[in-house]
C-alpha cells in the first residue's frame, strides 16, 4: 500500500508551526529550498548557501521597503533615516555614524554594570526551589542595559520595555499592527532627547546629537532631531526584545542539554563559545525579509522582481550541508560563521553588545543555579511574527 506524503508547508504566523519549526524547516531545505507561499504571496529561502549568497545583495535584495513581510507588503513608506530599512550608499552614511559612537570602548564599560544588576536581581533568588527566568533576568535587563547606554533614567526603563513589548506581540496566527506606524514611532524618546540637547553626557544619545557627519548629499551636519529619534528607536527596540529572547534560550537550552552545562560549571571559559553555539540553535531572530529589485534564479526557479522573500536565518544554521550533526547544542563547536545577527551591511551593530550580556548573565546564573529543569507544562513562547522565544520559562532548581 503507498502512502503519499503532503508537500510541506510554512506559515511564518501560524503559532503551531512557531512552536518547533526545525522539522519544517529540514524538509524545506530538502524538498523545497526555494519554497513559494501562495497564501501571503512570499518566497523563502532556507539554505545556507542560498542566505549566504542572498543577504549580502543588497542591490537585488533590497531593505529600503522593510525588513519584516508585513511591512513589505504593507507598502508603508519607511521614514528617512531607518537604518535597518536602508540601502547601500546610504545606509552605509548612516551605520558608519552609528559605529562611531557604539564603540567598543563605550559596550565594554558596561560590563561591570550589567554584572551588578544579574546579582542584584539573582541573589535574592538563591533558595528559592523555582522562579521565572524571563521575569527575573530576560524582561528586565535588556532594557536596563540599552537605558544605561543611552542615558534614560531607571524609573522610565520599564514603561519602555512594556512598549516594545507591546508593539511586537500578535494574536495567534495574527501579524503585526502597522496602524499609524507605530512600530517605527519613536516620539517616546522625544522628551530625552530635547533634555540631552540642553543637558549633555557621556552616553550614546548626546553622541547622537553632537557628531557631525557628512550626509549622502556632501554636507557636513549634526542629525537632525527626527533621525536621532529614529536612531534610538532602532537601538533601543532591537536591542531590547532580542536580548531579552536570548536569556530564555539560555536557560531553555542548558535544561535539554544538562551534560552542556555541567561542562560550562566546570571550565568557564567554554561560555562565549557556549553563548554562540546557543545563538547558533535558537537564533531570537529567526527571519529575515527581502524586497526583490530584479528577476533572480534560486534552483532554477525565477523569483520576480517586486517579490518579497524572506532568508530563513534559523534554517541556515541548522543546515546538515554546514554544520555536523546541526541540532545538538555543542559547546564547542567551531563556528566560522552562522546568520544570527545577519550578514553582510545589515549584520547587527549591537552584537557584540547581546554577547556580552549573555555571557555576563549566564556566568551568574551558574554562580548560584548550577542545576535547573524547566517545568515545561508551564513554560510559554511568545507570539509575535518577527522575534522568537519565550515569555514564561520556569526553572525548577536541582
């Protein structure tokens, strides 16, 4: 008797699918590495090879119409001055201006910082026999971080985060609310900005306000108030659901990997590369979205021009083509290159920033819970289109 198998299927919003989408996605790299959904009209992309031909293209994939699908089918004109939704040469203006100021200098004074708040809000928690990690460490120290970086004071950080928060969250099977563009509004900041511009300091938002750069029409010039804003809109929001995505995979991977663990207990300096590989597995990112500028082949298919397809991060780094045995957590694995913080001009200028604050905060977790399970009847994923990960995670301590 012959069994006929269904030809897959991805939604990237049907939260069923969300739930563990890595089978889906070894078949589609298998059966359909260039797979068309007919019902929200986009292509996807989930090979290695493919994202790593693809993102770095910025001429044929384009940015500038956004980096999410909604946005791109939504045709919302993005506002001037969105770096993540721009183009080479002048996203290259912009980032460079960005890079001067997010030095490395400036993130790894952090450090000690973002140490003091994990022992801050974990010590009180030692003998406790459980507690939620996302609501102990993962909601909270993002946005702690990025205030910290940009100079907004601490009684304002959690009303922020709850925004962020807010603006990314759907409804089961939903997409993201692009009423009124609220998802790029950053008139929050507003108040902090105008209070930098008469009150500087040494942190990243007056930097933004004092620099002088020379813009894509020649001119030398400080930005303007609109770009400042959408500056520290894009560096806050980013930094603060991705990060805080991390922690959770942190705790989540360690309770299904516990021989990984107790490796990292006894030789920390296994936990950077222990960080990556986690990054590698549960990437908080998993897509990211392209508009098409020309007719382009993927395995002999012709994608067309003012298509929008989406590079499947979260595939790509689990491709069997690149990585030996790619579902399993390995500490210490060699990674030449994996898609977590993209590639190419896009590649996440906050990276480094989201590594050393799960690198900090996972040092401290094994400090005092060298031991835990996850109650996973309890524990549960977060429902948004774009970022992945979990909004309760139990940890039950050994």
């Amino acid at each position: 008797m012959m069994t006929t198998v269904d030809p897959v299927y991805w939604d990237p919003y049907d939260p069923a699918l969300a739930a563990d989408p890595y089978p889906t996605f070894r078949r589609l790299r298998a059966e359909a590495p260039l797979y068309y959904n007919e019902k929200h009209d986009f292509y996807a992309v989930t090979r290695f090879a493919d994202c790593e031909r693809g993102l770095p293209d910025a001429k044929t994939f384009s940015s500038a119409r956004g980096g999410i699908l909604e946005l791109i089918k939504s045709g919302l004109e993005i506002p001037p001055g969105t770096l993540i939704f721009e183009d080479p040469p002048t996203h290259d203006i912009h980032r460079r201006l960005l890079v001067r100021v997010f030095t490395p200098r400036r993130i790894s004074a952090l450090e000690p910082k973002v140490r003091e708040y994990c022992r801050q809000v974990l010590d009180p928690l030692v003998g406790e026999t459980r507690f939620d990690l996302i609501q102990a460490v993962g909601a909270e120290m993002p946005m702690r971080v990025i205030g910290m970086l940009m100079g907004i004071p601490e009684s304002d950080q959690a009303e922020l985060r709850d925004m962020f928060d807010s603006k990314l969250r759907t409804e089961n099977g939903g997409q993201m609310d692009l009423s009124e563009g609220a998802i790029l509004s950053g008139e929050i900041f507003g108040p902090y900005i105008d209070w930098r511009k008469e009150h500087p300091s040494d942190d990243l938002m007056t930097d933004l306000l004092m620099t002088e750069f020379t813009d894509e029409q020649g001119v030398r010039r400080t930005l303007t108030r609109d770009e400042v804003l959408s500056y520290v809109t894009i560096v806050a929001s980013a930094g603060n659901e991705t990060t805080g995505r991390l922690i959770g995979w942190i705790g989540s991977a360690l309770a299904r990997h516990p021989e990984a663990r107790r490796e990292l207990v006894a030789d920390r300096s296994l936990i950077p590369n222990g960080i990556e590989e986690i990054l590698r597995l549960e990437p908080p990112a998993p897509f990211a979205a392209r508009y098409v500028t020309e007719d382009v082949v993927f395995h002999d298919t012709t994608v067309p021009a003012g298509a929008a397809v989406i590079f499947v991060l979260a595939s790509a780094n689990r491709d069997e083509e690149r990585f030996d045995d790619p579902d399993r957590l390995d500490i210490r694995r060699r990674i030449s290159q994996q898609f977590t913080f993209g590639f190419g001009a896009h590649y996440c200028l906050g990276a480094a920033l989201a590594r050393l604050e799960g690198r900090v905060a996972l040092e401290e977790i094994l400090t005092r819970f060298p031991d835990w399970e996850v109650d996973w009847e309890v524990a549960k994923l977060a429902q948004t289109s774009t970022v992945r990960g979990w909004e309760t995670l139990p940890l039950v301590i050994g």
